[in-house]
C-alpha cells in the first residue's frame, strides 16, 4: 500500500476517536434532559453515524491484517496447527456501518433516553477470537489464552515496528507462569531481538531461557 498511508493511519484513528468521544459526550448530555431537542438530537446522531463508520472501518482494516498475520504468530508460540481467527461483533453491518448506525439511533431513542446513554455505536461493539471455530471464551485454557494474548502483543509490535521504524519496549507481567517448555521457548524466539521488561516470581526461570541476555533487578 501506499508507505504515507501508513504513517497517517494511527494519526487519523486517533482523531477519529477523539471527536467520536466528544459527540458522545454530548449526545449523552442531551438526553439527561427533560425536554429533549429531536431536531439537536438528529445533529449529533448524523455526526456519531459518520465517524462511526469511519472507526470501524478502520478497525475491519485491522482485522483483516489480524487475520493473515495472527494464525502464523500464534501457530509459531504454541506449537501447534491451530486456526484462529478474529471476529468483530456488532448490531450493525460493518460493510454498511454509517447508515444502520443512523437507524438504530433513532429506533432506539426511547431505549436510549430510560437509560441516559447511547446504546449503538463503535462503543458497544466487540470482538471475539476462535480457535478452530470456537470461541476461546469457551474452549481455551488458561495458557492457551495466555498464547493468544502474547501473539496479539507480537502483532502489535510488528505493527509499531512497521509504522515508526522502532521497535518498542515489551512489558510482560509474569508471563512464563502458565505457559509450557514448549511455548517459553518459542515466546523467546519472538523476543530475541526486542528490549524486554519481564516480571516474575522465579527469575531462574527468566534466566533459564534467556541465558546470558538478561539483567535481574531484585524488588522488595
């Protein structure tokens, strides 16, 4: 793709939040109100709606980029030929997003106003994660999600790495605890070129896979 796009990315999204969160804000604001202005209203639903889309089609690019980079990540930590994959949920179609945006926001105005918030939006939505096809809030183990969770920071800093050119620092907090021989070594492999901080209870363990690479700094 095109390299300037790239850099721009993380700067747009930002912005594209930051004025999301203030229309939020002030939708919100407007219905606490006994009196609500429906003509106002319509103002900020327009304005929620369009950046709405803006957000999550943002988010669908990077999920698309999740899926054809994760499974390779998490197959390389776990040792194993697992499929994973990344969804994203919400009441809205994501390739329609603005305009069903709009709908629900104004079909659910009564909803919206028992409640004094709004109840559609980039803000409700979520993701869910499988493995295999099932959803790993329902079949993973501990250190499977563990697994997950490290090669979605892997993803990320690749990412980073891309856009800035730095690698960034890594902070894990205890993270070879539940994870095998296996997957430790693995994880290592990943890391070997980045500066990494790493919490622990068991430093013979850090030691044990890092060899000589590490500095331990005693707390307490």
């Amino acid at each position: 793709g095109d390299h300037r796009d790239l850099h721009s990315f993380p700067t747009r999204r930002s912005s594209d939040l930051r004025q999301y969160k203030r229309a939020l804000a002030q939708r919100n604001n407007l219905l606490r109100y006994e009196n609500i202005k429906l003509d106002e209203l319509f103002i900020w639903n327009l304005r929620l709606s369009d950046l709405g889309g803006l957000i999550v089609a943002d988010r669908c690019a990077l999920i698309q980029q999740l899926n054809q980079e994760l499974p390779d990540i998490y197959r390389g930590l776990s040792g194993t030929k697992a499929n994973i994959r990344v969804e994203y949920i919400s009441k809205n179609r994501t390739e329609n997003y603005a305009s069903d945006m709009l709908k629900n926001l104004e079909s659910n105005l009564e909803i919206d106003i028992a409640r004094k918030h709004t109840t559609t939006g980039p803000h409700r939505d979520d993701m869910n994660i499988t493995i295999n096809g099932y959803s790993i809030k329902d079949v993973a183990s501990r250190g499977e999600v563990r697994t997950v969770i490290l090669a979605c920071k892997v993803f990320e800093v690749n990412r980073l790495h891309e856009i800035s050119g730095n690698k960034p620092i890594i902070l894990l907090d205890d993270v070879f605890s539940e994870l095998d021989g296996s997957r430790r070594r693995s994880l290592t492999s990943f890391l070997d070129n980045s500066q990494v901080f790493i919490t622990t209870t068991d430093a013979d363990v850090v030691v044990q896979y890092f060899l000589q690479k590490c500095h331990i700094i005693p707390l307490g």
